[in-house]
C-alpha cells in the first residue's frame, strides 16, 4: 500500500501512535503535516499562534522535532506545527498556510488526546472539559477546516482514534470513553455525507500497548503488544480501498477486554 503524491496530516505526532502512524506513512511515499501541542512555558509561536516549519526556533516540542527528524532522515518532505488542537483560530491558520505550501491534504489522522484515570465522583470539571476540548471539539475543528479541501479536490480520507475503553468501559475512565464515544457518533454521520465526495471517514480502536496505555499497564505484560497490527490498520483505513463508516479494532488479536481489566490489577 503506497501513498505516494499525497499529503497526510497526523496530530499528535510527537509519541506513541501518531509518530508511528507519520513515519509509516512516510515510508510509504506520503508528504507528512505533523502537528503535536506546544510544552513548556515560553510557547510564543508567531503570528499563527503556534510554531511551523519556518520558524523552527520557536520550537518547544522535543518529542514532535524528533518524529519531524526521523521523517527528513527519510527522505519524505515535512511540515511540522506546533498548536493546541483545541484552539480553532490556530487550526484556521495551519490550514490556511497548508492550502498555500501544498494546496491539498489527502489523509487526515485526528489521533491527538489527553488521558487520565480518575473515579467517578472526584472528576473536575476542567479535566472533563480538557477531555472534550481535545479529543472531540480538535478533531471537530481539524475535520471541518480541511473539509473543503478535501471536497475541492473530490478526494479525503479521515480517521478518529479512539480506544478500547469508549466500546466497553474501563474502570475510571468515564471522561475518555465518552469523548472517544462521541467520535464513533461523529464518524456515523458524517461518513453518511462524506460518501458522495469521495471523502471516506472511519475509526480505529487501538488494542495495543501504547504511550498513553503503558503508564498504566505492568511492564510484565508489555511484549504482549504490539504497534504493527494497529499502523497496517490505520494505513488501509486511510487507503484508496478505505471502507467509509467503519469502526475497526486493532491490536494483539489475544487481549480480550476482560484481560486488559486483569493487566490493570496486576
Ligand atoms: P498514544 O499512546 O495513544 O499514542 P500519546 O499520549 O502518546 O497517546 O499521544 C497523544 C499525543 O497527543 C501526544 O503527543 C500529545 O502531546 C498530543 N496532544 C495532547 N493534547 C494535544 C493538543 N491539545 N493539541 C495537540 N496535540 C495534543
């Protein structure tokens, strides 16, 4: 499966998933767009509200400059910004200068996210709302502002990451399964419209370790995963051949729901 001649934009790329997502993509032809958040405090930016590849001084982000690295040793071209995904005017800006650079983005990977475990009753309101700001109302925001483009050039491919946790639960997770939940609804309908503009959107439910998991998961069990099953999956969900509207799992074929429950005791 190649992507050759097409551009692919990964939010959070700078760990876990969305860098292995960015550089497999890369690897197999794509231009790759890498947008992660700013950390630390002195995140300035420039006009845009956030950092890009002309002004790489500004930079804060070290995990996302290693992934926008590993790509260039690559060979594959690279556009890296910085910005929260959260804020809509900064997404306006990123598309805006994209529509410039490269005047097409052909596969969009809404897979940056928060997470946290937190009991039910002791949820704060800003968590609940950094939840939904990110998850749901960034892949909103990112979504809608390529739309067009996409739409112009009759031709999109959109994924959702959600998890493991929104299909059947997980204990103190209430905030993540109802964002990543309100993604699968979001891939519902507008799969329904992207149809007829050859703009196919779906949602891929890792089942893997990664970044965001092994925190909370016993290193014992880590060999168990793996990240090969989830990026092969992600890369026919954003394929020519993509299925419009579809939710796939994806992940060690063995890790049951019940056993992951069990790996968090341990
Ligand atoms: P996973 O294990 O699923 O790959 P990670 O926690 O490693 O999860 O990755 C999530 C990525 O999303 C991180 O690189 C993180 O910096 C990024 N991210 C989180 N919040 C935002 C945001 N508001 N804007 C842009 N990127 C974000």
């Amino acid at each position: 499966m190649r992507f050759d001649n097409q551009v692919a934009l990964v939010t959070g790329a700078g760990s876990g998933l969305g860098r292995a997502y960015a550089i497999m993509l890369a690897e197999r032809g794509a231009k790759l767009v890498l947008v992660d958040q700013p950390k630390g405090s002195s995140s300035q930016g420039e006009a845009l509200g956030a950092t890009s590849s002309s002004n790489l001084a500004h930079a804060t982000n070290a995990e996302l400059q290693q992934t926008h690295q590993a790509i260039l040793k690559l060979g594959a071209e690279c556009l890296y910004f910085e910005l929260d995904v959260s804020q809509q005017d900064d997404v306006k800006a990123m598309v805006n200068r994209l529509q410039q650079d490269w005047q097409r983005v052909d596969i969009l990977i809404n897979n940056a996210g928060v997470y946290g475990a937190c009991s039910f009753e002791h949820i704060q309101q800003a968590d609940w709302q950094r939840q939904f700001d990110v998850d749901v109302n960034g892949s909103f925001y990112l979504t809608q502002a390529l739309w067009p483009l996409m739409k112009a050039h009759g031709y999109g491919r959109i994924l959702m990451t959600t998890g493991v946790s929104a299909l059947f639960g997980d204990l103190h997770q209430v905030p993540f399964s109802a964002a990543k939940m309100a993604l699968v609804g979001m891939v519902n309908s507008l799969s329904l419209e992207g149809e007829q503009f050859n703009i196919h959107i779906n949602s891929l439910c890792p089942q893997a370790l990664t970044a965001m998991t092994d925190k909370h998961l016993a290193p014992a069990i880590q060999p168990l995963f793996s990240f090969d099953t989830v990026t092969a999956t992600m890369a026919f969900l954003v394929s020519r051949a993509a299925p419009n509207g579809q939710h796939l799992l994806a992940g060690a074929g063995s890790v049951s729901h019940g056993m992951f429950a069990e790996f968090q005791s341990i």
